[in-house]
C-alpha cells in the first residue's frame, strides 16, 4: 500500500482519536516542483507547492477532509459552507464520498466557470445569493448555529489543521523550511496554517528553522495591507476575492512572528503572472494562485531577495478551475482549411 | 527529496541514456483511488486510478515527458501534434518548461473549452483545422516527415513507453495486477502502453498475473468493437472521439493476449456515469474516462463478475476539463436574496 491520505500520513500532528472515521479522497501529496526558467533570471531557488492537482483541484481538499472527517464522527448528517467556489467543491466531493447531504451558498458573481460544474456535479445543492461572499458566510453561520448542519468554512478549526499539512509537505520535500513562503491570502486562513504548520514541525524537531512568510492580496481586496474591512472587494481573482477575512488576526500574527510582510498586486499584475507561469513554467494555476508569483517579482524588484534564498510559491487551486479567464487573455485560434501548406504558412509566421 | 518523476523513477524499465535530459513537471504518481460506495453494490473492489491528476490533468504526461526528453536529447527545437485536447496541453506544457516551439493542430469542433485554454496559455501555436483527427493527424505526420519538427502523438514510440509507467503504479500500489483493467479506447495507445507495462513487470518478476483487459469504446466512434474505420465520429466523449485509431493493431493484440474484451458504450450511458462518479464516489472526470464505470456496470448486468474481483477504471482526464458538459448536464441554480429564511427554504425542499 502507497500513500493512503492525509489523516493517516500526518494522525500525530492532527485532531485524530480513535472514533475519527478513516475517510480520504487521496488528498494532499501534491508536487513541488522547481522552476525550470523564472529560478535562473532572478537568481534564487524558486519552487511552486502546486496544490491545483489535490482531487478537487485545490488546496482545501487538506482542510475539508480533517472537517468532514470530524463531522462524521460527531454524527453530522449535513454540511454547509459559504465559497467562492474552491471551498464549495471540496465540501461537495467528500460529502459525495461519505454520503452527508451538503449545502453550498455561492455569492454573486464570483464563481469560476469550472467551480460551479464541480460543486453541481459532485451534488451539493447549490445556492446562488444576492451578495458577496462575506453576506453568504454570515448567513451560514447563523444556520449552523440553530440547524444540525455542520459548518465547513474555515471557521470550523479542523480545517486550518488539516491545511497545514501543505507546511509539513514543503518541509519534508526540500528538509527543512523554504527561506521564504509566497502565499495568496483571502479569507486568511492558509497563511495562519502554513504557520502553524512550520510551528509544530519546529517544535518537533523535523526543521530547525521557519520561513518567513510572504503575503499578497489584490489591490481591490486587500483589507490586511489596508488594515480596514473592504466592503465591496473587486478582483479578477475570484478565490481571493474577500473584503472581511475569518482569520485575520491569526493572519497578521503569523506575518507579524515571521517577520514577514504583505503587499497588494494589481490584477495587471496578476494576469501577467498568471501567463508567464503557464509560458514560462509549463503551470497553470488558477489567477489567485499566480499572485505569489507576481508578488516574488515585485519583491525581486525591489531588492528583498539578495539571492541564492529558497523561495516556495503556494500555487493553491488549478488553472483549469477558471478556463474563462484564461480565454479571455489569448485570442482563440480562427479555423483554416486542413493543408499542410495552410499549415506551414502559419507555423512560419512569427 | 521525494518524489522526481516518472523518468527517474522507471529509469530501468524506460528508454533512457545517459544523454537523455532530465526533465520532469512531476507527473505521474497519481492516485488510486477504493470506490467508498459503488464497490459495495457491486459486490467487487473497484477502484478507480486517476490520471486526471497528473500536471496537466490527464494521463497524457506520462508519455509526453518521455517523448519530450528523447526529442530533447535528439537536439529538436520544436514539437507538433494532433489533438483533441489533452495531447496538445500536454505537449504545450513541457514545451513550455524546456523552451521547445509547439504547434498543435486541433480538429473542428472537438475540443473541450478547458484543453483549449491549457494548450494557448502554455503557449503553444495552436492551429485550428476544418476536419476530424485523423485529417490533423495526417498533416502533422506529413509536416514532421519535411520539417525539424518532431512528431508528440502517440505514434512517436516514446510516447506509450511512458504511458506504461501507469500500469507500474497500479502493480505498486496493490501489490499485483488487479483482474481486471477498464480502459477508454480512442487511439488505443494508452491500452497497448498498459498491457505493454503489465508484460514488463510479470517478465521482471514483480507480479505473477496479468489483468483481463476490458476496452470502451463510445458508440459513435467504435471502430475497434465495429472492426470498420468510423469516417464521422461522433460522442460527447470528445478526448475518444476518433474514427481511425492509430494503436489499432496494438490493442487488438493487447485485447486478445488478456482474454479481455473491448465494448461500445452510448452517450446517454456515459454521461449517467459521469455523474454517478462524481455524486457518489466524489471524483470528477471528463467524460471520456468514465465510459470505464459505464463499460463496468454493463458488465456487471451481463454476468461478467462473479464476486470479489479486483477491478481498475482507468480514469484518463480531470472533469475540470470540460465544464460546459457538466453544466449542460445539470440545471445552474438561481439568485436569491441573501436572507437565512430564504437559504432555509431551499435546504429543507427535497
């Protein structure tokens, strides 16, 4: 037997007792893979942690197994969560998998094409709100509150501890902690994971160091870098798109004992990125994900990185989430007769 | 370090030199996922390998790596393909990362919105033809026979000695062939990669058996099951929709060689199991893959397994690939206003 999970690779680190039911989508185990171009121009070791090929295709499949796991145990029956998308498809897949009706709330406008289909077809009922996404979280909340329905946002605390597997992942592949960790930070709670995470294998012996931790939010939903609530936060980035983040305070801790900074990026920015890791590196993450690159180049500018330093960009959710997107920055190819000349004639233009 | 990727680790079982480049995105490695719940009413051990989780979301990795590599060390500065989507995102992927030119030629109509975004934001030239497949695959094969352009479709050899690294992990991780391989059947290469990798491993002594083979084709592109050439293939299984497969021959041993059998499933049973899959098992993949749980159960009906058997559906691409089918095939929700008793009437209708 390989690799069985989450829960099973990580138990000693994790909320496991002897009831937690062994439940898993083969989550986690993702690749960090190095760069093979953008490491050589800016002269440090860059990684990416590519958490878009977790099941779902992103990086909460880590936390939901931990939460939907410790539903199960506590006799829930239902879940529900608020999403921008990545959540909502995660929640679905698991609740799928163990059979637990699942509830998702999806605010207006800001859910990438592909997050809908899986959220649908993996069977939640999905429902569509009149307001961002932090009106849908409060709603939730409220539900939670009086229903037998468990709630599976970040707020619900297995999830940061399943999420900050990615932190022992990183770990164990290069042994020990990156000099740096870039991280896309929206509703806040995988930055203050990937803390905790560095935290707990520090203090465990596995690493003797901790990273200092690289935050970025984009410039129209950017409340920790403005340190003031946005209340009608704009992005292009969907999964980052959050004006009042659930763990904030745990996020500036974490910035704050890392001695780290966060910074806002453009969309502009951000899209370029998004383009030149697909081009450059052959990764296509999803827009919010390529913010950690944009973020490390503006860095680079401004001369944070002395070089040689080991640099890992969490890339948290796949390319493949948000096909709108990238068709809306490259013009799709016009139809042509099959010859090979036809052919030729273009493969010789430049 | 961990794990480095298919060519490192089957270096002994794979066509590599001492010259052969390096070159890896971390493909392979992707899991094999028990059946949670169709496993027990169908009274075997299903499982389901999915290469959806590969780096560009479909098995598609295991033989461009390999391909890339030898056309990497054979000096080529530029790649051409045919393809219905997952080849040319595969091909423009590794281009991408090792600075190769890629041309892909796509066929009218055939490809899912998700592989055609992949294939421009890698970068890649991609040349839209009037014409199916097998047209575009007839014009790339004449253009790499002129031009220093080397040929990625599957009738490039290296391509199925990467494939077969699939069939290795199968054998890994359950210790033994499974009894049974369920497997898509387009240009049958990926069948012939798996039966030419179960032969390599009973010969190397790390299995005693070999699976039954159990081919699928869609309806509508059933060349093999009709033993005729299909002019105008038609399924909404786009990634198998060619009339004409170029590993005929191959598979046609493979089938016979296992005993095994090769079928034609229709649209309407696929899609049926391409929503089982997800709402039931928690795994969403496109739709071609899931002609292998469609091909399963009609087995199941017609008395084909007896009880216990360990059986495999090869699941070759990531649902998130084509998310218009998906949200064609199940109503997009409405807005409501965001009030908690609006949320609650909706959880509690059935």
């Amino acid at each position: 037997m390989g690799y069985q999970g989450l829960i099973k690779k990580y138990k000693k680190y994790l909320p496991v007792t002897e009831k937690t039911p062994d439940i898993t989508l083969l989550e986690g185990d993702t690749p960090l893979i190095k760069s093979t171009n953008l490491s050589k121009e800016l002269g440090i070791n860059l990684y990416f942690k590519y958490d878009g090929l977790n099941p779902t295709g992103s990086f909460k499949d880590r936390g939901m197994v931990m939460a939907v796991a410790k539903a199960v145990e506590e006799g829930s029956k239902a879940i529900i969560c608020a999403s921008t998308g990545n959540t909502s498809a995660s929640a679905a897949a698991f609740a799928a998998r163990y059979n637990l009706d699942c509830y998702v709330l999806i605010p207006d406008g800001n859910i990438a094409m592909g997050k809908l289909a899986q959220a649908l077809m993996y069977g939640a009922k999905v429902i569509s709100i009149e307001g961002n996404f932090d009106d849908a979280l409060n709603i939730v909340r409220d539900i939670a509150k009086t229903e037998p329905i468990t709630l599976v946002n970040s707020v619900n605390p297995y999830r940061l501890q399943g999420q900050k597997t990615a932190a022992f992942e990183v770990c164990d592949e290069l042994g020990k902690a990156p000099d740096y960790l870039a991280i896309p930070v929206g509703n806040a709670g995988n930055i203050s994971a990937y803390w905790m995470g560095f935290n707990e294998y520090k203090n465990d012996g596995k690493i003797n160091n901790l990273p200092t931790l690289l935050g970025f939010q984009a410039e129209g939903a950017a409340p920790i870098v403005k340190n003031e609530v946005v209340k009608d936060p704009q992005t292009i980035a969907t999964a980052i798109k959050i004006g009042n983040p659930a763990s904030w305070d745990k996020a500036v801790n974490a910035l704050k004992e890392s001695n780290g900074q966060i910074n806002a990026i453009s969309d502009e920015k951000i899209l370029e990125a998004y383009k030149m890791l697909a081009s450059r590196e052959g990764i296509f993450a999803e827009p919010a994900s390529c913010i950690t690159l944009a973020g490390v180049l503006n860095l680079k500018e401004k001369g944070v990185f002395k070089g040689g330093e080991t640099v890992v960009c969490v890339l948290t959710g796949n390319g493949l989430k948000d096909p709108t997107t990238s068709l809306s920055q490259i013009p799709t190819p016009q139809k042509i007769k099959a010859t090979k000349e036809n052919v030729m004639k273009l493969i010789n233009e430049k």
